[in-house]
C-alpha cells in the first residue's frame, strides 16, 4: 500500500513566549540578567524571545518525526506564526486559502496540524479543504494504533480513539460516508465511528471495564511478585531517548530498537541481577512527549502503573539532542501528573557515543552529574547497576557473619546464589561465612547468624 501524501501545518502561538519557557531556560536567563545588570537586560529579552524560536523550531522537527512515524510521506510544510488562535479555524481564513492552495498543488491526502484543533475549528478546515484533515493528536493517537500489539495496548488505543471521536461525530461527514484505511482512521474501525452517541458512550463504558479487568489481573500478578521481595525499576523518559536498546543492553532481551516515536507501547518486564547479586525487574515504558494528550495519560493508566509502583526510575535522556534540558522538563511534568516526581531517580544520559571526547569529558565532569552512557556500546552500564544497587531501599544490603553445619547445603548454595560472600572459613563440619546480602535472605538463615 502506498504511503499518504501529508501536508503539514505548523502554528507558532504568542503565548508560547517566555512565559512558557521551561525551569532551566529561566533559571539560565536569570542568570544572564545577573550578570549583564540593567544595561543588558534589552539583549537577555531578545535571548528570551530567540529561544521561543528554537523551541517552536524543536517543535516542527518532532512534528516531523511524528508523521513520518505515522508511516506518511511528506508532500509539503506551511508555518505560521499568530498572537493567539483563530476561534473558526486556528490560523484564519487568508491562511486556510494557502493551505487549500498547497494542498491542491502538492496532491496531498491528509493535512496535518501540529496543534490540537477544536470540534468546531475541525469541523469547519474540513468543509474548506480539499483534503482529510487532523490534528496532533488524532495523529499520535494512530502511531500509537500502528504499535499496539497486545489485547490490552489495542482496548487502551481505541478507548483513547474513541474518547477523542465522540465530541468530534456531529458534521464528520465527508470521513465518515465513506470507507478506507489511512491515518487518523485506524484502531476502532469505520463502524464504530458510524454509530451514534449512545452505541459510542456504551463501547466506551465496555472497554472501560475490559481495561479495570487487566488492572485487577495486573494488581494480582504485581502482588505475587511483592511476596517475594523483587523491587521493580522503571525506564522513563522522552520519546526516542534510547529507552529499549538500555533495555535490551541490561536484559539480554530483543525488544523492538526503532528511531521512530513510540516504538514502544506494551510495557516489557525483565529480571536484572546487580552487583550486590540482588535481582530487581526491569521495566520498558511508552515514551512520553510535549503535550501529551490527556486521554493518552487516562486510557494508558494500566500500562503507566508499572511506573507509579516501582521503586527506582530511570530518567533516560538523549545528551546528543539541543533540546535535552526541554525534554527533561517536559517528562517532569508528566511525572507529576502521575504522582511519582519524588519516586528516588536516576538520571541517565544516552548516547554519549555521538559526542565528541571534548563533549563527553564535560558531561562527567563535578559530583552528583547524572550517570553519562551508551546503551548501543555499552559504555558506563557497569555503573549504572551500582547506581541502581544503591537506590534500591526495599531489602537493603547488610552485613552478616553465618556459622553454617556442612550438612544444610542449601543454606549454602542459596547464600553462593545471591550474597556476595567477602570471606570463608571451615571449622570442623562448620562453615564461617562473611557475607553482604539483601535483608531478606539473611532472614531466611538468621538461625546460623553469628552474634555480635
């Protein structure tokens, strides 16, 4: 099947000034205006506006990405830069002409928005273009559709679809007489996008309560799992930060590796042993991204539990990419929306094999840097496990001194099996043993426990 024919359109907003910008921008732009004092202050604003610029610019470029992702050919690119919205159409009618203009001359089959468009903006583009027309999230919202692989990623995509669609029915016509695949159509299908409200309303109301069955079903196996201490360490980060090949580098595992977004979408469970010989669970998570859109957050709830229970996050970061400092900011955000932001964190920055040696020594330099690595060469993984050893506070590592019969081999090969033994002595029929060991499995021998 061919790919589509997109035309993209970017809107860069006034608001998305200074106001906007993120901690660490201000934070360094308060910094300049330190430093410069009054008689600066004109050239720290321009850095101020310049920067909205570059993020606006951040943003087309991942705009891109994103319908690239989406499996789209890319047939042309309109910008556009407004003190605030048009209530009808987003950028106005003068606008709506070029785009119908360009449409037309690049042959294009969908036109795309990179903003978010109301029901009545939607409703209106569509009655003036010659095209299908969508907006960022219909359009994450199908890359996600593309990348759902198990029944419980397929009723969370289409719950999300669903939700999105239902005030969106009135005056869909032209999508909606007729039939045909493309983006922005797949996951819950021509019929249901046919049905009435009330036949939507009570879909959703079904896989509302398929999904709480999973969360049970997930809760159940998550208790199973926390009767045997195994605490759980959860990968989190931007979209496209390299989350999987570390996942794969620490499991020996084959989950998909892919530069395009979202490549991701079913979280991945493996176990990891660290060098206190403790095993932990691994988790692989979706990867977030700017304006993640709230039925995303909501519909994937049971999926980003894995998150809200672990012990340990990972906050996996790209330091080759310009917009590090952004992105970092744009996945606190959303961590605090899932309640976690103060969960103990690992900062992780990847791919440090794309930097220069000049580049990297500064990323090391000073105490209390986040970690510096390469999942793709395995550079400073060594380390991140004793990082993660040393976050870890469920079961924590102690020292102990065991006095064990020769006879209670299973005492010894599970002590061999998951302690680091520092010492070992025979006495007799006895077997002295310094160990460092998880709490629990000390617990388990307590009886053979010297005491102090």
């Amino acid at each position: 099947m061919p790919s589509e024919r997109a035309l993209l359109v970017s809107v860069d907003l006034g608001q998305r000034k200074a106001a906007v910008l993120t901690a660490a921008r201000q934070a360094r732009d308060a910094a300049s205006l330190r430093d410069v004092g009054e008689a600066g202050r004109e050239s720290s604003e321009a850095v101020v506006a310049g920067g909205s610029n570059e993020e606006f610019l951040s943003g087309v470029a991942e705009f891109r990405e994103l319908v690239l992702s989406a499996g789209a050919e890319i047939a042309g690119e309109l910008t556009q830069r407004r003190a605030k919205a048009d209530a009808a159409t987003l950028i106005g009618s003068g606008k709506v002409e070029e785009v119908a203009a360009a449409a037309a001359s690049s042959r294009a089959d969908v036109i795309i928005f990179g903003q978010n468009l109301t029901p009545t903006q939607l409703r209106n583009l569509e009655r003036e273009l010659p095209g299908r027309v969508i907006d960022r999230t219909q359009l994450i919202l199908d890359i996600f559709a593309r990348h759902a692989r198990t029944r419980e990623g397929m009723l969370q995509v289409e719950l999300a679809q669903l939700e999105y669609m239902l005030p969106r029915l009135t005056g869909r016509g032209r999508e909606m007489s007729r039939l045909g695949g493309g983006i922005g159509t797949r996951g819950p299908g021509e019929t249901q996008l046919e049905t009435d409200r009330r036949r939507i309303q009570r879909r959703i109301a079904q896989l509302r309560g398929e999904l709480e069955s999973v969360r049970r079903i997930r809760g159940q196996q998550r208790q199973r799992r926390e009767a045997v201490p195994v605490p759980t360490v959860a990968l989190v980060g931007y979209t496209n930060a390299g989350k999987s090949t570390l996942f794969n580098a620490l499991t020996g595992a084959s989950v998909l590796e892919s530069a395009r977004m979202f490549a991701t979408l079913d979280p991945k469970l493996r176990a990891i042993t660290l060098p206190s010989r403790r095993k932990v669970l691994l988790s692989d998570t979706v990867g977030f991204i700017r304006d993640l859109p709230p039925t995303l957050i909501s519909s994937f709830r049971a999926t980003l539990e894995e998150v809200q229970k672990a012990e340990v996050l990972l906050h996996v970061q790209d330091c080759s990419s310009a917009m590090r400092e952004e992105h970092r900011s744009e996945v606190k955000l959303v961590l605090a929306e899932l309640g976690v932001r103060e969960k103990p964190q690992i900062e992780v920055l990847n791919k440090v094999d794309l930097l220069t040696p000049e580049e990297q020594s500064g990323l090391r330099e000073g105490v209390g840097r986040p970690l510096a690595i390469s999942a793709k060469t395995g550079d400073g993984l060594p380390e991140l496990l004793e990082r993660i050893d040393e976050a870890l506070q469920q079961d924590p590592m102690v020292e102990a001194r065991l006095r064990i019969p020769q006879s209670e081999g299973e005492a010894i090969a599970a002590l061999e099996a998951g302690a680091v033994i520092r010492g070992r002595e025979f006495e007799g029929n006895l077997v002295r043993m310094a160990v460092s060991a998880p709490a629990s499995l000390v617990g388990r021998f307590r009886r053979f426990v010297e005491k102090q």
